[in-house]
C-alpha cells in the first residue's frame, strides 16, 4: 500500500488523533533536580552563567527541597561546595562536611524525596581535577580509594543513592565492596557509566568552581566521538554491580543513549547538562526560541532515545509549567 491509499496526515489532524498515537511522554517521575550547596553561604547565591539556578545556603536548599518535594518531583541530586579546597580532598569524605549535613537534614525534613549524591572529587581538590594528581597525571587508585571513602560517607549520612561521577576505572567495584562491607547492601549506586569530556560542563564548572587549574579531562573522559566505547564502559560498570547507567551529556547523545539501552537490560539515565540548560535559557531570553516548547522537545528526545529518567535543571520549572500533567503539548 502507498499514496495516494496511504496517507500519514489523517491522524496528525485532529488533536484527539494526535493525542491518541503519541509513542512517548515526558512525566513528572522521569525528574532529578540537580543542586548546588555551598558551605558557608548564608543566602543563596544566583550563578550567571545559568539563569535561574543558584548556589544554595544550607537554609535555602532544605527550603528548596521541600518546595520540589510539594511539586511531586521524585528526586534530586545533590552536588557540594566546600568553603576550603586542598590536595588531600579529605572533605569529601568528611561525615561533618557541606554534602553530609545537608542530606542528613533533607532526609529528615522531605520524606518523599530521593537523595541522590554525586560522589567526585573535583569540588574539593585545589587543582579541579576529578582525581588526585602525580608528577601532572590523574593517578587512578589512588583517586579511587578516596572516591570510595566519599561514597561510603554519603551513604552514612542518609543518601538513598550515590553516583560517581568522577571516570576512574574500577571505582563502581571499589564502592560495592565498601558499601557491602558496612551494611549498605541495600544502597544502589548510579554509575555515570558514558561521561564525555564535553564542552557542554563549562557552566557547571562555574556553578560547582570546579573547573581544572590546567589541562582538561581527557585522560578520564570519554571522546564524544566514540560511540562503541561507550557500550565498554557500560559493560564493565554493569559487571561491577552499578544499579544504574548514566549518559551524559544528553543532548546530542541519543545514538549512545539507545545503544546502551539495546544491549543492556539495564535501568539508563540521561545528564542534560548544564550547557544544554544555558544555551536554550539564553536563546530565550533573546525571544529566539520558545523556552517551553524547546524544552519539551528536548526532553522527549531523550525519552524517545530510551531514557528512564532524566536529570534536568528544568525539573522545577517543568512541574511549575504544569505541562507534564496533561503528558503532551501537541
Ligand atoms: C563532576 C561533574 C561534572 C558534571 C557533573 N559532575 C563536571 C565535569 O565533569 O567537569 C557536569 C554537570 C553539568 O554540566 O551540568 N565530576
Ligand atoms: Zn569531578
């Protein structure tokens, strides 16, 4: 059968029609709001090169946190700042320091809420690197012990999660074996699994003041030109005991997305990073594109690429606009 038989608009038509066949939905439990906490802050702190969010005091995000938990968004993820930066990174596994604190107290306060945390270095050594630094390399046990120790302590402090996001090789094995060991059997760990070195995390870099003293992330982050690689990454993440596979960056990354859900039966989220967030907000706010819209198209993207979730910067505005509710927007 083909035209003129055969005819693809009859059902783009009618609204009803249209609603009826949509393949996919963008809804309100496919939402992580990632966070930033800075110690010491004693009001939140707006971060300009991402319009809307902020560097949240200890008061600020426990009042965030609860506002998103009264939107119904199912979780978020939490990335700290400490006041201090050295080349030890002992406050990353500190049970007293900024990212400790603050889960043990959304833990109290938002019951619904899922705390995810993101377990990295880079926040809390001098020279920004995800990794402890020898003779200009990224030495990969060493950092992974004290990845380790950071995951441990998060766990300790009440995360429901924890996800490393740091690439050193062998650190999802390290982090099982650790959290089983201290009674966390229980505790999924969040793999990002497909982490490209992409220029898309410069805002991030801003918001989290993490950005390398000098080289860049190469020798730990994947080239975004390799697709199969990916599928090595998420192979050995999967055989190490992580839960959950993340893609990131999630724009542009569909192809990689949708392999790695294909060959894995396996749970997959997706990073829409701070980048994809900056460049649509600013394009908004010139009135050259339709934030709304922009937004929902990107993101069902990501769920037509086979994302089960996502993490977006847009998760509470997303619930604010009140479109999730009614799934589609066409
Ligand atoms: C730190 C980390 C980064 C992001 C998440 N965790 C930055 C980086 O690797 O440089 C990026 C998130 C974003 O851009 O929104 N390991
Ligand atoms: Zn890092």
């Amino acid at each position: 059968m083909k035209y003129p038989f055969v005819r693809l608009r009859r059902l783009r038509e009618d609204p009803r029609w249209r609603s009826l066949v949509t393949e996919h939905h963008l809804l309100l439990k496919d939402l992580i709001q990632p966070l930033f906490i800075k110690e010491g802050l004693t009001r939140p702190l707006a971060i300009p090169s991402m319009p809307g969010q902020c560097q949240h005091s200890e008061k600020s995000l426990l009042e965030e946190a609860q506002r998103l938990e009264s939107l119904g968004i199912p979780g978020i993820i939490l990335f700290g700042i400490p006041s201090r930066k050295n080349l030890s990174g002992r406050e990353a596994f500190s049970q007293n320091g900024v990212i400790q604190r603050s889960v043990q107290k959304i833990k109290k306060a938002c019951k619904d809420l899922l705390v995810i945390t993101d377990v990295c270095l880079c926040e809390y050594l001098s020279h920004g690197h995800c990794g402890h630094v020898k003779r200009g390399r990224i030495m990969n046990d060493e950092s992974v012990r004290t990845i380790t120790r950071a995951a441990l302590s998060h766990a300790r402090a009440g995360a429901d999660a924890v996800a490393p996001s740091d690439m050193m090789d062998g650190r999802i094995l390290a982090i099982r074996r650790l959290l089983d060991d201290k009674d966390f059997k229980h505790l999924p760990v969040i793999s990002y699994a497909v982490k490209y070195a992409s220029a898309f995390y410069a805002p991030f870099r801003e918001a989290a003041e993490s950005a390398p003293s000098f080289g860049d992330r190469s020798s730990y982050q994947m080239n975004p030109a390799n697709a199969q690689e990916a599928l090595r990454e998420a192979q050995t993440d999967l055989e190490e005991g992580a839960d959950v596979l993340l893609v990131k960056p999630a724009l542009g990354f569909g192809d990689v997305i949708r392999q790695v859900k294909d060959r894995f039966a396996c749970p997959v989220g997706c990073f829409s990073v701070s980048g994809e967030y900056s460049m649509i907000k600013a394009a908004a706010q010139n009135g050259w594109l339709d934030e709304k819209k922009t937004v929902m198209e990107t993101h069902l993207s990501m769920k037509r690429a086979g994302a089960n979730f996502i993490l977006t910067y847009w998760a509470k505005e997303l619930a604010e606009w009140g479109l999730l509710k009614n799934k589609t927007i066409r």
